[in-house]
C-alpha cells in the first residue's frame, strides 16, 4: 500500500511539502528519460552549405549519426545555424538522398547509373583532354604555359589546406588561370 501510494504524485507532494511542479511531480517513466544526445560523441565541423562557414557540432553514436547543431565556440556564427544549416542532418540521412553518380549521355534524356572509378577517370580524361587541347605555351616568342579553356570554382568549406593543393594543381599544374571560390560570388 505505501508503494502504491508514494506513485501518487499528491501523496508526495503531502509528504515532501513540495508545490507540486518539482521532482514529487515526475513519473517513473519521467526520471528514466535521457537527453536525446545523452552519452554521444561529438565532431566539430562547418556547415557545408555558404560561404559564412558557420560552426557545427556533429554528434554521433556507435558510429551514427545522430543530430548535427550549432556550435557555440565558432568565432563565426557562435552557436547559430539558419533553416538550411540547421538542417544539414536531412542533407546526410534523407532517404531521397542520391548517392550514386549519374550520368547523362550526350543529347540523351535519360540518366544511368555508373561506378565511381569510371566517373572519375571520365573526369580526369576529360581534364586533361581539354589542357591537351587548348594548352598555349607560348605567346608574343615568350612561355605563356597556360590552358585558358579551363577554369575551377571551389566550394565554401574548403579549407586552407584544401585550397593550397587546389592552387597549386590548377594553376602550376595544368596551367589554369581562371582559379576561384563560392564565397568571391
Ligand atoms: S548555417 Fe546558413 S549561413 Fe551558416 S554556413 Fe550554413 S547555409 Fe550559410
């Protein structure tokens, strides 16, 4: 009879002199429930959309994911993320997410499917056909060594390291002069 009782919430409340809205109030179930990123591991990291570059808190558990929000230490955005960054959990676990290349034949209207290796020889072939093609290395009797045809436009979470290699591939490498980034736009 008195476990029974001491479930009541009123009949605690008589005893602990409580008004009601403390912990005299809370069911069983109320006190076994956990914060919903209780126990996870968090990653810091940048929101993948704009070139503010907010800050944000990966957590995951068991190697999943489990809710991406803001980061209060970013210098940038101290702990806040607009509509599209605070979805960024949606951008990974959707289940419309596409995750496999598509390919689109020329004058075709259909997609297909191909593997990533092919795709990205397809890309590299297709890189350095057009440097093959347009390279200029000289101009006026003096080396010019540049491939004017092409041109590279990085994303906004590139980081420095990033952006150095991209810099020095495109440009020293394969001769681009037309090297820019999403947050210049
Ligand atoms: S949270 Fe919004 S403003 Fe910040 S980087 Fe992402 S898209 Fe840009």
């Amino acid at each position: 009879m008195a476990g029974l009782l001491s479930r009541w919430p009123f009949f605690r409340q008589l005893i602990g002199g409580g008004d009601g809205t403390g912990p005299e109030a809370m069911s069983e179930e109320t006190r076994a429930l956990r914060p919903r990123l209780d126990g996870a591991q968090i990653a810091r990291s940048v929101c993948p959309y704009c070139a503010v570059g907010c800050g944000q808190l990966v957590y995951h558990r068991a190697g999943k994911l489990v809710a991406i929000e803001g980061d209060p230490e970013s210098p940038i955005s101290r702990g806040r993320l607009c509509p599209k960054g605070a979805d960024s959990y949606e951008l990974l676990t959707h289940a419309g997410r596409e995750t496999r290349v598509k390919y689109r034949r020329p004058y075709s209207t259909e997609w297909e499917e191909i593997g990533l290796d092919r795709a990205m020889d397809m890309v590299a072939e297709r890189v350095w056909e057009t440097r093959e093609r347009s390279f200029v290395e000289e101009r006026d009797g003096l080396p010019l060594m540049q491939a004017p045809t092409m041109a590279h436009l990085g994303g906004a979470t590139l980081d420095n390291e990033e952006n150095y290699l991209i810099k020095k591939l495109f440009t020293a490498g394969l001769g681009m002069v037309a090297v820019s980034n999403q947050a210049r736009i």
